[in-house]
C-alpha cells in the first residue's frame, strides 16, 4: 500500500510564495513512480497542476498552471515538491498529490492553502 502525505499547507498573503511536499508515507518513492499534483477549490472541479516522474525527473504541466508552479522532486529527501509563486486568493485550494505505481494511483488526504488578498 502506498499512502502519500502531503504537508506545507497554510495560510498565506497573496503575492507570497509557499512550498508543499509530498512524500511517501512509511515507505519511499520508488523509480517508475509518477506523482501528480492537483488542486481542488470549494464548488470547482479538481484540476491537474503537473506530474513529475521518480526515476528520470520529467515535467509536465498544465497549460493554465504553467509558470507560477514548479514541481521537483528530492532523492535524498525522498520528497516531491510543488512550488507556487505570485499566489492569488483564487489558487486557494486543497492541494493534493498523487502516486501512480504500477498502474495504480494513490492519493494523499490534501493540505489546505488559504491565501488572503
């Protein structure tokens, strides 16, 4: 079973820049792991933000998410992250990632980011 954990979530001033984290927990990303983070807002659709891959650290993003989100991951730290820049009160959400692992997907529970104007 793999249980991702999110964490870094908070309440944040818009303009701020802030950093979430995504790890495996009890266990460790392994190399053909995919992780992707989302992002669901109250009353919205859950939207993709990007996915990276374990092993060769590729990128993909969403069009609309592209260049005030950046998403890469640690070896040593065994954690995937997702930087987010220029914060706006409409990138208040539940942030949440995923581990695809042999064809299965497992989500973590989210963490809250609250940006104030």
């Amino acid at each position: 079973q793999v249980q991702p954990a999110e964490s870094g979530g908070g309440v944040v001033q818009a303009g701020d820049s802030l950093t979430l984290s995504c790890s495996v927990s009890g266990g460790t990303f392994v190399g053909d792991d995919m992780v992707a983070w989302y992002r669901q807002a109250p009353g919205k659709e859950r939207e993709v933000i990007g996915t990276i891959t374990w092993d060769a650290g590729s990128r993909n993003y969403a069009e609309s998410m592209r260049g005030r989100f950046t998403i890469y991951r640690n070896y040593r730290e065994n954690r995937a992250w997702l930087h987010m820049n220029g914060l706006r009160p409409e990138d208040a959400a539940i942030y949440c990632c995923n581990v695809q692992r042999d064809s299965i997907v497992y989500w973590g529970q989210g963490t809250q980011v609250t940006v104030s104007s």
